[in-house]
C-alpha cells in the first residue's frame, strides 16, 4: 500500500473518529475490544509454550515462533478484512471505522486528564489510583510531583506508541499494518519483561516492539516539539533537549517523546523512581529544569498532545491531497 491517497484517507477519518468517539463503554461492555482478543491469544501462547521446566534458549526460540504466529495471524487477519472492503463501495469508511478501535487519541487523554482531575477531586490518594492505571511503578511511592511526572510521561509516551505508531503503519501497509503493530506492541506490554518468566520467552517480542517504533517514538517527539509554543514553549529548544537527552532513557524509544514533552512545558522528567519495590537511579530529561511537576503541567502536557495529535491528522491529510 504505502503511502496511497486511500490509505491516507482512512487514516484521517480514523483519526477524527476517534478524536470524537473515542472507545465507547457501551460498545465495548457487550463487544470484545480488539486488544482485548488480541491479549487472549497472547495469554494462550504464554501459557502454552512458556515452561518452566524448559531451557532460557528453548523458551527464547519459543518466543520467536510465537511472534511469528502473531504476525502471521494479524497479517492475516487484515488482508481478510481489508481485500473486501476495497471493493466495496464505501468500504474505506468500515475500514476507517475498525481503524479508529486501534488508535488511542481520546482515550489516553480521557486517562490523563482524570489523573490531574483526581487533584482537584479527591486529592493525592485519589490521583496515585488513577496514574496506577496507565504507569507500572508503584503509586504509593509518588508524592505529588511523582504523580504529575508519571502521568505527563505516560501522556508523551503512548502518544508515541498509540497513536503516532498505529497510525504510521496504517499509513504504509493498511490494517495488516496496524494489526500486526498492535499486535506486537500488546505482546511487548504483556511478555516483553526483563523477569525470570519472561525475559527469555519475551526476548522476540520486546525487540521487534523497539524496531516498529524507532521512526514513529522519533516522529512523536518532532510532532511534540512543533506544537511547543502552544504552551509558550521553544521548538528549537525542544528538538535541542530531545536531540541531546532521549539516548538517557532506559528504552531506545521513550526518550524521545518524553524528553521533547519535557522541554516543551519546562520540567524535569523520568529520574530515580520504583518498579517492584527496586528503586532505578535513571537520569533526569531536561535536567536543568524545575522537577517539581503540579497537576497544571499535565493540563499544558495534554495542550501539547492535542495540538500534536492535530498536526499529525494535519500532515496526513495534506499528503492525501497531494498523492
């Protein structure tokens, strides 16, 4: 596909449904949410060839057999949906409507902005619940700061790994595309850990999830630097700090978007913080700014993140126009 006027058309229209829609609790509490189906079959191949009794090198090979299952079964399943409704008239807005399921614009901001809205509600205890519900370390652990940091980190992030990366293998490859980033991305989020269970059976999978994001985690953060006046930030600024800072992070993805949300609303990010009880010593992402986050900084994070998610949908349509 690549790049043609009728795959960019179904990533605009997929974007502004989302942006409108988002995932609607009452579909999906009578539908089963495509990740969800996907994470069913993801759970099955961890229980089914991840042994304990096994080798690490058995389990690794396991692993890679098992993400070439899951991308022979997404692939497939998106040249099945995708070859009918080609030729079909108005097919293109079923395949923009199935689309839409697998972009999270709506729903990370509606996650987001509870953590800030917990602030105002219900105070810290309320916001550490709500920031357990898109961050793995431990909540009790943040003070305010801690949480207002966490969840702008969450924001830059999955920016990056859901919506700009979905949406970039849209883009190239139609569903197939997107069904196998979401695939592996889920696969990443679900066995990619560096534990005794899964740091040999998720080898494969939490690779392959760093390789599909290189140029999209990039993209994230030049999209975010590009809006940054909008909370009075500096573009150049931003792409010095990302330029200079994203190969600290830990991931040789999350640096990206997260150092460039960094700059762009003038605080410190990522630092020492906890994951099962162990403390990491990771270093600061614009370190020369205030680290004490409020819950107002996430309110201009989610700024920068609309304004980024509309200059993508900005981008794509353009080039739609132009192809």
């Amino acid at each position: 596909m690549l790049l043609d006027s009728h795959a960019l058309l179904i990533v605009v229209v997929a974007l502004v449904l989302d942006a409108l829609i988002g995932d609607p609790d009452w579909l999906w509490k009578r539908l089963a949410h495509p990740v969800v189906l996907i994470g069913t079959l993801i759970g099955w191949l961890d229980r089914t060839l991840n042994r304990d009794d096994w080798a690490e090198r058995t389990r690794k090979i396991a692993g890679i057999i098992a993400v070439i299952f899951l991308i022979a079964v997404a692939g497939l399943v998106g040249l099945l949906l995708e070859a009918p409704l080609r030729q079909l008239p108005g097919g293109w807005i079923i395949a923009a409507v199935l689309a839409a399921t697998l972009i999270a614009q709506r729903s990370l901001y509606d996650h987001v902005a509870r953590v800030r809205d917990a602030f105002a509600a219900g105070g810290l205890k309320d916001a550490r619940e709500k920031v357990s519900l898109i961050v793995g370390r431990d909540p009790q652990t943040l003070d305010e700061a801690g949480v207002c940091r966490a969840a702008i980190e969450s924001s830059a992030e999955n920016f990056s790994d859901g919506v700009v990366a979905p949406v970039f293998w849209l883009a190239l490859f139609g569903l197939p595309g997107l069904l196998t980033y979401k695939t592996i991305n889920t696969a990443d989020s679900m066995i990619g850990h560096l534990t005794p269970l899964h740091r040999s059976f998720g080898w494969a999978a939490a690779r392959l999830d760093d390789v599909l994001n290189l140029v999209p985690a990039r993209l994230s953060g030049l999209l975010i630097a590009l809006v940054a006046p909008i909370v009075r930030g500096s573009v150049r600024q931003a792409i010095t700090v990302m330029r200079r800072d994203a190969g600290k992070h830990r991931s040789p993805n999350a640096g990206w978007p997260e150092s460039a949300m960094a700059a762009a609303i003038g605080v410190a990010l990522a630092g020492p913080r906890s994951y099962g009880g162990k403390i990491t010593d990771d270093p600061y992402l614009n370190a020369e700014a205030r680290s004490v986050a409020t819950p107002a900084d996430i309110g201009r994070a989610l700024r920068v993140m609309i304004a980024a998610c509309g200059l993508q949908a900005a981008i794509y349509a353009a080039l739609a126009l132009v192809l």
